[in-house]
C-alpha cells in the first residue's frame, strides 16, 4: 500500500506564491512519476504539472513560468512551487504516484489553493 499526504495549501493574493509539498510512505521501492492534478469548482480534474524518473518535466500551458515541480526521491517527497497566482489558479490541488510505468494511480487527500484579493 503506498500513502500519500499532502501539505502547504492555503489563500494567497494574486501575483502570491505557495508551496504544495506530497509526501508518500508504504510500499515504495522506486517511483516512476509524480504528477500534480487540481479540479476547480464545476471543472473536471486536470493534470498541472509532472515528473518522471531521470528528471524530465511537464507543465500545463497556463502554469508555464509560474510552477516548478521538483522532487526528493531520497524522502519519498514531491514538491510544486507556485508563483506569481491568479484567482484561475484556485482549485483542490492532488498528488499523484506511479511506482512503476503500470502501476495503477495513487492519489493524495488534495489541499485547497484560494487565490484572491
């Protein structure tokens, strides 16, 4: 079983920064990826930002510039730095874990990122 728990949500104004942190505990022996979802209200869940073995990252257009993932394979940590938000960035944001390319998703709790003046 492989658990996941999610840290660093929370309000900040626009042009703000926040730092998502996910940390995953269980039966890890490597990790394949790591990906960062968010699903804002009436919105379906989309994929933010990822990372996969070896380095190579992946950004959704709108967070270009703005997010960086970045992992610690050593503890099993995972971490999204968010800069310079808008209020489209507010959404439940959740971490994501693949040990292997065909393991199934594992999954965070998901923290609250509230983006407003």
């Amino acid at each position: 079983q492989v658990q996941l728990v999610e840290s660093g949500g929370g309000s900040a104004q626009p042009g703000g920064s926040l730092r998502l942190s996910c940390t995953a505990s269980g039966s890890i022996i490597s990790i394949y990826n790591w990906r960062g979802f968010r699903q804002a209200p009436g919105k379906q869940r989309e994929l933010v930002a990822g990372i996969i073995r070896g380095g190579r990252t992946v950004y959704v257009d709108s967070v270009k510039g703005r997010f960086t993932i970045s992992e610690d394979n050593a503890k099993n940590t995972v971490a999204l730095q968010m800069n310079s938000l808008k209020p489209e960035d507010t959404a439940v944001y959740y971490c994501n874990l693949r040990r292997t390319v065909y393991d199934y998703d594992h999954w965070g709790q998901g923290t609250q990122v509230t983006v407003s003046s």
